[in-house]
C-alpha cells in the first residue's frame, strides 16, 4: 500500500520568513496531492492541491511543487503570519479509487 | 461549494454498544469518505464510498465497520461494538469526483467508556 513520509514533524519560524514542508510518497499511482491545514479542535481544511499532471502550484502565498520521478511534493508559504499556525498534513490519493494516505503532519508555528 | 454537517457533533458511549455517526449532504453529491483521526494524531482513511458502493476500503475498516446511504439520504457510519480505541474524531468527507477534491465534515467526537 501507500506510505507517505512528512517532514518537518514541528516547524517554528519568525512572522515573515517562509516554511516549507516536504512528503514522499511510495505508490506511482498516486496521482492527487492535497494539502490541509487543521487547526485546533476544527476539520481539515483544503489550502491547496495538485495533480501529477502538474509540476507546481500557486494561489498567492501558497505553493505547492510535485517531482514524480522522486516521488515527493512540498509545501511552500511565504510571508508567514501568525495565524499561519497550525498543524500542516499532506496525502497522496489515488484518484480512481480515492483511496487517501494521510502524512503525519507538520505543527507550524509562527513567532510574531 | 458546501461541505456536509455531520450528526452527533459529540458521542459518548460504552464499550461494546453499537454507534451510528450519520453525515448530511447535498443530495447530489455521490462520492464519499469517512476518515478516523485520534487525539493528536493523523487522519486516517476508513472507505470511500461511490454511486451507493463502497470502493475502497483500508485495513481499519473491519467487519465492526457498517456504512450505508439509504435512498440517497444521509450516509452513515456504523461501528457494531464499540471498543476503547475506536475513541476518536471521525470525519465525513464529499468530492465532485473520483479521487477529486474532499470537502471535509465538522467531525464527530467518539468517546467510548
């Protein structure tokens, strides 16, 4: 089955800077990659994604890069905030079944 | 695009009783997911769920484990007997599509006694 990998398992940085979280993956048939963002006591909530059709990804302060021939995808949040802060989890799907494996997250914490 | 909600927001039961965690949708939606995610821990896929069949399951989702979507009403999650470890968040998500996007669920806390 999938194994993902995700690292840094904690992440602080000062307001500003920027963070970036990185997964392996195992399956080649994997071929979604989402990202969440969860928050204490809340659901996951989606801040980005991207097929392995697609080598990067970005909506504003957020991107996301995928290298299939090594298997692995990033997270990258630039200008920080505070409200940046939170736990961090990637998966990797398989879409035709929408099978998910999860990471085991990322607690990024933001210092202003 | 709406999320579900899901029903009871807070569970509490005894060992060995049976819970049923139910998740409201849109009516259109055909694709989805129940995941599990302990206190601390990372989320965890149970079954994925298409057009009224389950198409995939993990190896957490054993013979306790029920799901069902009666007449295109609420999806439901069932555990039969209930066991300590089962305690947990548990998540109901929908997507457009195979694999597509998940719309995750507020969750509902299972605290087994």
């Amino acid at each position: 089955g999938e194994n993902v990998e995700q690292h840094p398992s904690t992440l602080s940085v000062q307001e500003g800077d920027s963070a970036v979280i990185k997964c392996t993956y195992s399956d080649s048939a994997s071929n979604y990659f989402p990202w969440y963002k969860q928050e204490l006591g809340k659901r996951p909530q989606l801040i980005i994604d991207i097929r392995s059709n697609v080598g990067e990804k970005k909506d504003q302060r957020i991107a996301v890069t995928l290298n299939k021939t090594a298997k692995h995808f990033s997270l990258h949040i630039t200008e920080t905030q505070p409200e940046d802060s939170a736990v961090y989890f990637c998966a990797a799907i398989y879409a035709n079944a929408g099978k998910s494996t999860f990471g085991d997250g990322t607690t990024l914490t933001v210092k202003p | 695009e709406p999320e579900v909600t899901q029903t009871p927001s807070h569970q509490v039961t005894q060992m060995g009783q049976e819970v049923i965690l139910r998740c409201v949708p849109i009516s259109n939606h055909l694709y989805f997911y129940w995941y599990r995610q302990i206190l601390g821990q990372k989320v965890e896929f149970l079954v994925s769920f298409y057009n009224n069949e389950i198409s995939e399951k993990s190896e957490i989702f054993d013979d306790q484990f029920s799901v069902e979507r009666p007449d295109g009403s609420n999806f439901t999650l069932k555990i039969r007997s209930t066991k300590l470890e089962d305690s947990a968040m548990y998540f109901c998500a929908r997507g457009d599509a195979a694999g597509d996007t998940q719309y995750f669920g507020p969750g509902t806390r299972l605290t087994v006694l």
